[in-house]
C-alpha cells in the first residue's frame, strides 16, 4: 500500500471510531479556548465570498458565467457533464442563483491535513484554506441555487491526529465541536433573523463524518430540546456517521438515552400521495458489500449494539418517491472532477488525494461528472450475532467506486454526499419549499 494511501485509510478508519462516540457538551478543552468571532469559509455578502453569494443569496458576481472559487481566487464552474450509459456526454449549465429564503449551514468532514491553525492553542484562529473549500465544492456547492450558503471554518482533528490515533494519541475533536457550536450561536443570533420581517428563516443543517458529529451536538445543545428553535429546522441531513433511533419509533420520545435526538425525527413518508416532511433527519453512510453481506461485525458505520435501536438509514431517492426506504432506486450521482478537485497529471485528484485513494475522476471540463441511470441503491438491514446493522446498499454502478471499497471498513464513506447529490439537493428544494408553504 502507498504512503498516503496508507495515511487516509488510517485516518478515515480513526475518524470513524472517534464518530462512534457522541461530543460532548462542546467547550473548549486543554489549552485551546473558544475563537474571538467566527471564522467563515463561506457566508453571503462577505467580501469576496468563495461560494459567491450576496446577503440575500443571490450571484455576488454578475458577469460571465456564476461561478464559485478556491481561497487562492481560481473560479470553478458548477456545470456538470452528464455522462449516458450509451457513453454519450451532454453539458449541463449551472444556473446563478436568485435570493432565497432559507438558508444551509454546513460542517465540513475530515480534510485538514494537518492542524489549523498550525499551533492550536488559546484562541488562535484557523484561516479558511482551499482544501475546505474543496470539499464545499464537491458536496454542497450546488445548493447555492436554493439556500444561502453558511460554512463555518472549525479547528477539527486533522488527518494527521486522526491517524495517530492509532498509536494511542487521543485527537481533540472538542475544540472543533465547540467551534460549530460556537459559529451556530453566532448564526442563529446575527444571520438567521430575516430583515425584512424580523422572524427567523427556516434552515438546512448538512454535515459528513466529522462535521456531521459536530452538528449532532448542535442539534442536540441548541434544536432538540428547544421547540421555537425546532419550527425553524427545514430538515438535517448528516451523512457518515451514526444517528440512532429506536426500532418502533422516530426519535427517543424525551427520555431514551439510547437515541441520538429525542425529538427530532427521522424522515419518514409513507407514500407518493403524503406531504413530504420537514424538520426531521437524513443519515445513512454508504457500503458496496459483495452478495448482501452486512458491513463486519466490527464496523463502525451503520452498526448498533443498544438493544431495540438501531443506525438511520434514509434513502432520499426514496424518501423523494413516497417509496418504503429500501426500495432500490435510481441514484442520482455527481462526482467531483479533476477540475473541480484542481488536479494535475501528478495530483490527478487534487486536494482529495488522501481522500479519494483508488478513485479515478474524469477530465471534464465542468465541475461535476453526472451518471443519471447509472447508480442505483436502497438501504439494507441485517441482524446478526455482532447486533445490527443498517447502511445504503449500491446495487449498480459500481465501476465508478473503486474495487478497495468493496472490502473496506468504511464502505463508500468519502463518497456519501456524492453518491445522492442531484437526490439531496432536490430533496432539500423540495423541503424547503414545503417549509415555506407552512410558515407563509
């Protein structure tokens, strides 16, 4: 195995059992201290915004194509190629988005390479980096067009502490947790106010891996427990990690330590004619398993142990449909390219090459590659002497995923956003719709 292939996969494979545990009340620990203000990667009508939008959500950039761009300034188009199963290719503008009315608030997975800042103590700061922005790019950046975009830039465990994990150095995922806390508070406070009418707006929690940890604590902290706050959750989707829920129940109902939320449910619709449901939760994390085998026994994703509970899985190709969530759907899938990624002939994918270890991404000259009718999955369920295990199953499509994935641990994981995208960002349009419908 390569040396970086090496360092991902112990990375991301430390990364998930840091997941397996809920954060704590988030506070700064040890020598770090809470940030003076928060760091934003992205936030509208911040000068020179990389995600490029006004206040009000709309194009900060008016001329030329809508672009968003890298800390370093070089523009990314949002088109994406749509790749036909005959092997046909069509390009698919991206269209500038117009204001909108509800907003995303986005906790970024595990990129950090190493720490940020590099000396993480008291209340230094962490400066946006294009890594971070990266990744914004290849999962939520086409959610511009209907939500304002809100990244906070957070002091995570980075790949490299992850990684010694293995040797017995505990990571510090606290100091980050508290930052995402932190930057929702200061959110909630400045930003989520509608100026216009003086009421708060509805808004998109979206999270993976880490990120996705760090905002289960916001919602824990800030959401769960506080109803006015709740009214205001258009929908959570916190992909690659482990959200729990009791097997006879949406959410723990109040008093169900075993459950991850005890009033935020799980999103549920019972067929094509029900209202599609907002305030509720997306999760899955994604597994090719060979010949329907679950994920081991020893897995981290997708697995439980707590009697009469188990691992959400929301299939939003499904949920979209009205189908029962294990219905094997068309998936529609958007993977980043190598222009995208700023990949090179050495770097093939660019700032994702520890990520994306395997992964071959094409040299589109648009942002995406789309393979509509290409990849199909459901969410799958298996009981076994290990406990349970639930995961979103790819049933076709595989030659887009490498061959390491069907034998990993973690499964598709640094692809969960990606596998679904053209699903989310539908499901999150038609949600926020539905939100704004009842609080006209």
């Amino acid at each position: 195995m390569k040396p970086t292939t090496r360092l991902a996969a112990l990375a991301l494979a430390t990364t998930a059992l840091l997941l397996a545990t809920t954060v704590p009340e988030a506070a700064a620990t040890g020598l770090t201290q809470p940030l003076a203000r928060t760091v934003w990667l992205c936030r509208p009508g911040l000068p020179d915004n990389p995600c490029d939008q006004n206040t009000d959500g709309s194009a900060q950039t008016t001329t030329g194509a809508y672009t968003q761009h890298y800390v370093n300034g070089t523009d990314r188009t949002l088109d994406a190629t749509a790749h036909a199963p005959d092997t046909t290719t069509t390009t698919e503008p991206y269209a500038a988005p117009a204001a909108s009315d509800v907003d995303c608030f986005y906790a970024y997975p595990t990129v950090d390479t190493t720490s940020n800042p590099p000396l993480r103590v008291g209340s230094l700061p962490p400066t946006p980096q294009d890594v971070e922005m990266a990744v914004t790019l290849a999962q939520v950046s086409r959610l511009a067009q209907h939500c304002r975009l809100f990244v906070p830039v957070y002091r995570q465990a980075s790949l490299i502490e992850v990684a010694l994990g293995f040797v017995g150095l505990t990571p510090d995922t606290a100091t980050g947790a508290a930052d995402v806390l932190d930057a929702w508070d200061d959110y909630w406070a400045h930003d989520n106010i509608d100026p216009a009418t003086g009421r708060h707006r509805g808004v998109v929690l979206l999270g993976h891996s880490q990120g996705t940890a760090a905002l289960v604590n916001v919602i824990q902290q800030r959401v769960d427990n506080a109803p006015d706050v709740r009214d205001h959750l258009v929908s959570a989707l916190l992909l690659g990690g482990n959200v729990q829920v009791p097997d006879a129940a949406p959410a723990g109902g109040g008093s169900d330590p075993d459950a991850t939320f005890q009033h935020v449910p799980a999103c549920a619709r019972a067929s094509a004619t029900a209202p599609l449901p907002t305030g509720c939760v997306v999760a899955y994390s994604t597994f090719d398993q060979p010949d329907g085998q679950p994920p081991a026994a020893d897995a981290v994703f997708g697995r439980s142990t707590s009697p009469g509970h188990h691992i959400l899985c929301v299939n939003p190709a499904a949920l979209l449909r009205g189908d029962a969530p294990d219905t094997v759907e068309p998936l529609d899938t958007y993977l980043p390219t190598r222009y995208l990624l700023q990949g090179d002939a050495l770097f093939p994918n660019g700032h994702f090459g520890l990520l994306m270890p395997g992964y071959t991404l094409t040299d589109d000259p648009t942002g995406y590659a789309r393979y509509p009718g290409t990849v199909s999955g459901g969410c799958a369920s298996a009981r076994d002497a290990a406990g349970t295990a639930d995961w979103l199953q790819i049933g076709t499509g595989q030659s887009l995923f490498p061959d390491s994935a069907r034998t990993s641990g973690l499964g598709l994981h640094v692809a969960d956003f990606n596998v679904a995208q053209g699903d989310l960002v539908q499901l999150v349009a038609r949600q926020s719709a539905a939100w704004l419908a009842d609080h006209a």
